[in-house]
C-alpha cells in the first residue's frame, strides 16, 4: 500500500477516492477522524490520508489526483461595466459599483 494524497478534510479525500474508482483505482481513507485530536497532536498528524492499495497504481492514482484537483472550469473573464464602467472579475453577474448586470440590466 502506498500513501498518494493527504488532506485535512475527509470529504475531499472521499471525492479523490471516487475519482480513482472511476479509473479502477482501490484505495482507502485511513484516520478519516483523528481531526478531533487537533489541538493535541499536530494538526498535520492529524490529516486523513489516502492510501493505494496495489503499489503498481501509485503513480497512476498521483495522476488521477492531480487532473482531479485541477480546476475543471476555465476562468471566466473580466468585464467592464455597461453601467459604469467598472472592471469586473469574471465570477461576478452584476457589477458591485452600480449594480448592474454583465448583460447591462
């Protein structure tokens, strides 16, 4: 068995452990509850893991992780406001100066 990923949140390794099924990967979630210990031990000792269980796969599974974690969704673009004229961070609908929307309503 080998070790590919440790997170502090259990959910997240659960999403990572359904991404490696999906690919025919078996892993486990070792200490998935040790985060209550926080505060006693050091709050990376207390970080659940995600194992592989077959060795071969180690590399594989690191590959899988990683296209996971990257972001599925490209960024979306900045725009200015119709209203105002304000530079807006593409993840915004409407402007934050004037209130209006991306599509000038």
């Amino acid at each position: 068995m080998t070790r590919v990923y440790s997170a502090p949140h259990a959910l997240v390794l659960g999403n990572l452990r359904n991404a490696l099924l999906l690919e025919g990967i078996e892993s486990e979630i070792r200490t998935p509850f040790l985060g209550a210990a926080r505060g006693d031990l050091p709050f990376t000792e207390c970080w659940s893991e995600l194992w592989v269980l077959d060795d071969a796969l180690a590399r594989s599974a690191t590959a899988v992780i990683r296209r996971a974690l990257a972001s599925s969704e490209p960024e979306a673009p900045s725009w200015k406001c119709p209203g105002c004229g304000e530079e807006i961070e593409g993840q915004f609908t409407a402007c934050w100066q004037c209130g209006t929307g991306s599509n000038g309503l």
